[in-house]
C-alpha cells in the first residue's frame, strides 16, 4: 500500500525530496530501497533462480516445448482476463503457426487505450503502474505486479551469475534516477540506498566541471559492479581516458539504449572490465541477454520473439526485420504480438559456444541519437533527457534539438488534443533542467525529424555541425 502511495504521489515526492537536506534524502532514498528489496529478494526470487539457471541445459526441443506450453498459458489467459483480447482464438494446435494468425499489436495501439490490455485478474492494489518513453519521446503507461518484478529481477540476476556475480553485490548505478536537486553545483551527485547495498548517481550532472568529481568517486568505489545506460557510462569513460588512467570494475552491466560497438570499446577500455549487455522493455515482453562469450541470446522463458519483414512475414538468418514479442511473464498486462517499432535479425550461426541452446539475436535497434552539451560543459545523453517526457501521453513523437550552443527547442508531433499544453509544460521543464544560459523553446510539427534508414533520433544536434 504504502509503494503504490509512493509511485501515485511520485511527483510531488520528487518536489518534496529536492527541498530536503541530504541526510534526509538518504533516509527517503533508502527507504525506497527497502520496499524494492522486499520485493525483489525474496525466496521465491531464488528459487526461480535456480530453476532458471537449470534451464540452461536444456535442449533446442525443449525449449520450444516450454515456449509452446507458455503461449497457450498466456493466450488463454488473456482471452477470460482481458478485455483488449476477449475475442481472440483459443490455441488449439501448434501455438507457433497458430499464433501467426493473430492480429499485431502497434505500441500506438497500446498507447490509445492502454486500459483495456490490463488483466481483471490482477486485483487493482497489487497493480504498479509506470510509464515508458522508448526512444521516440511518445508516453507509454505499463502495469505489472510485484511478482512480476520478482521474476523479471530473477532473470537479472541469472545474466548477473553468468559474469560471476553474486545477487546483492554492492553496485554504482548510472540509470535516470533524479537523486540530486537539479541546481546543486558541489558534489555529492550521488545517494546511498542501503538495504540495495547500491549507490546511485545523477547522470544530469556529468560535465566537464564536475568530471573531477566523478572520476574521484568512481576511484573511492573501484571493483564495485558498474551498471547504465550505455550513453552515460560512455560520457564517464570519456572522461576517465582523458585524465589518462582506468578505473577498474568489477563488471559492467548495460542496458536501457543501444550498445554500439564504439561505446563499448571505450567503456571497457576505461574501467579494465567486460561489458555485458541487455536488450528489453518495461513492458517486461522481451528480452535478450549477452553471454560470457560475447553473444546475444533471446531469453526464451521471458517471451515469444517472431522476427518479420514490412510484409509481416518471418525473416531468414542474417536478414534484418522487426521485433515482434508475446510476453510470457507479465500477467498483469499481457502483449501478445505486439511490434515494439526495434529491429534486429537471427544470427546466422545457431551454436553458441556458451553451450546454452538459446536462440541468438542480434537487436540492430536502428535508432540513434546524438548529446546535448550545454554552454556551462553539462553534457546530457538521450536517456537523461527521455526522463522529463515520462508524464507525457499526447505526443506521438517529442525530440530535443539544439539549435545552437544556448539554444534548445522541444519539437513535438501530438498525438491527441492536450499536446499543445503538455508540450508547454515539458519545455519549462526543461527550462528548469538546463538553467538560465539556455533559452528553450517549443514547437509543434507535423512528423519527426528522420534520418537516413528511418533513424529517429531524440536529440538532434545542430550546434556543432
């Protein structure tokens, strides 16, 4: 009760823990920390973890009788549960080939009436609701329940034993969390959360000014478990290669954004560690995890993955198409064939030499966007940024383009009527993010800006061009 408290009144909570004084906001940061832990490291977490981790000598055939058993589970449920899917088919037959006679489901599908894909299974107080923005800036809201985490959290942690990682390792956390006031100008620009023996660090403080600063807390914490967005922790390797020095870590977890090969090379250059990658979705529909030998592999027990082409039929290996999920986790919201906008293709090779037989992908994700650099050195990343549009549900697509050093426009596509007043209130917002030296401004277009491969970026830089 008191959690979903927290996450109905989380902007006002927000407000309220900028105001206060830090020792205060350690208090606040820690006793979030203490209902997540509740959640997530509970005995029945560990137990789907070690039958998770059984799970991995499973034969290709066994599999894809798990996965078969599974779809007919969720189909089924979904079908008496949820009012979205009422007349949807019973699965009679082979799943596989009969699911590919169900209709697709767009995220702007989802996005219009988001209520009836919830199940009236799941009684509304063991309901979490969150919002998503992906990487078009357009709001998505997402339901599940805490036992939904609990199992999301045990595939986490399963990648996590597959880099010799215990559960509960102490870890440095790059994500979004806004745990610094915006205005602070001194360090710290970071919080404890005790019962997560975890820190967690603003990414909307990195600059050239406080890069000191961060590379001396990076240092205090080296050997820790380093976790991010692959954006930001490419900012902290930047600044880490140019004072000239690594900084070890234990491991490095990413996820969240695309992991390019650049990105990679240079954060695993500064911090003398391997990164291991993930591809998922708040939704809790899909995933796709790497492997201590570098490769990418769908996460068959998490959901059903159907690679297709713009004529919605199946891919070969090698051939790049769209993502195409039915989640077998979340039974709260449950998304059957629901095409999430990404891309990727099977690799042609079937055989990992992990020895595990699940699938590989390779998630191209083909989506892209550049940084945001203030005139006082801040630097912002894509997903820094993607954090203000969280509360926003009228646009179809919302992009950030920096006109000029001091000069930011907010340019959205709307999505519905209240467009117009929620992009008002995303630039003040951003107004308040960047401060006085930037003069943000507003716009509404008719589409996004695309580029070459049909690239929508989020920021579009033009300062430095």
């Amino acid at each position: 009760m008191i959690e979903r408290l927290i996450r109905a009144n989380a902007g006002r909570l927000q407000g309220l823990y900028d105001r206060m004084p830090r020792p205060v906001q350690c208090l606040m940061t820690s006793v979030r920390g203490l209902f997540l832990t509740r959640i997530r490291y509970t005995p029945e977490m560990y137990l789907l973890l070690e039958e998770l981790l059984l799970h991995e000598d499973w034969s290709a055939e066994q599999i894809a009788e798990m996965q078969a058993a599974a779809l007919r589970r969720v189909i089924a449920h979904a079908r008496q549960t949820v009012p979205f899917y009422s007349s949807y088919p019973p699965l009679n037959g082979r799943p596989a080939d009969e699911l590919k006679q169900l209709p697709m489901v767009t995220r702007e599908m989802v996005r219009s009436d988001p209520e009836s894909f919830v199940s009236r299974d799941v009684s509304a107080t063991d309901r979490i609701r969150v919002a998503t923005t992906g990487t078009t800036g357009s709001s998505l809201k997402v339901w599940y329940s805490p036992q939904v985490a609990r199992r999301s959290w045990a595939f986490r942690m399963r990648q996590w034993a597959w880099a010799g990682v215990e559960p509960r390792c102490p870890r440095l956390t790059f994500f979004g969390s806004r745990v610094v006031p915006p205005d602070r100008t001194t360090p710290p620009y970071w919080i404890t959360n005790l019962f997560e023996r975890q820190i967690l660090a603003s990414i909307y403080h990195l600059s050239e000014r406080t890069a000191a600063d961060y590379l001396g807390f990076l240092r205090r914490h080296r050997n820790w478990v380093l976790e991010g967005f692959p954006s930001v922790l490419g900012i902290l390797a930047d600044f880490v290669l140019q004072a000239g020095e690594p900084i070890p870590m234990r491991v490095a977890f990413t996820d969240g954004e695309p992991l390019y090969p650049f990105l990679r090379e240079k954060i695993e250059k500064a911090f003398a560690t391997r990164v291991w990658d993930s591809y998922g979705m708040t939704e809790h529909c899909g995933l796709i995890q790497q492997c201590e030998r570098g490769r990418m592999h769908l996460i068959p027990e998490f959901g059903y993955l159907e690679i297709l082409d713009t004529e919605d039929r199946s891919v070969r290996p090698g051939e790049e198409g769209y993502l195409v999920w039915t989640g077998l986790i979340n039974d709260t919201m449950p998304l059957i064939r629901y095409r999430v906008g990404d891309r990727g293709c099977w690799q042609p090779r079937s055989a990992c030499p992990c020895g595990r037989a699940f699938p590989l992908v390779v998630p191209t994700i083909t989506r892209e966007s550049d940084l945001l650099r203030c005139p006082d050195g801040r630097i912002f990343s894509p997903r820094a940024l993607n954090q203000l549009l969280k509360d926003s549900y009228a646009f179809r697509f919302c992009q950030f383009l920096q006109e000029a050093p001091d000069r930011v426009m907010v340019r959205a596509v709307a999505g519905n009527g209240k467009a117009a007043a929620e992009l008002a209130d995303v630039r003040l917002r951003m107004q308040k993010l960047l401060g006085s030296t930037v003069q943000v401004t507003a716009q509404l277009a008719a589409e996004p800006i695309v580029r070459a491969g049909g690239k929508i970026p989020l920021i579009v830089q033009q300062a430095d061009r």
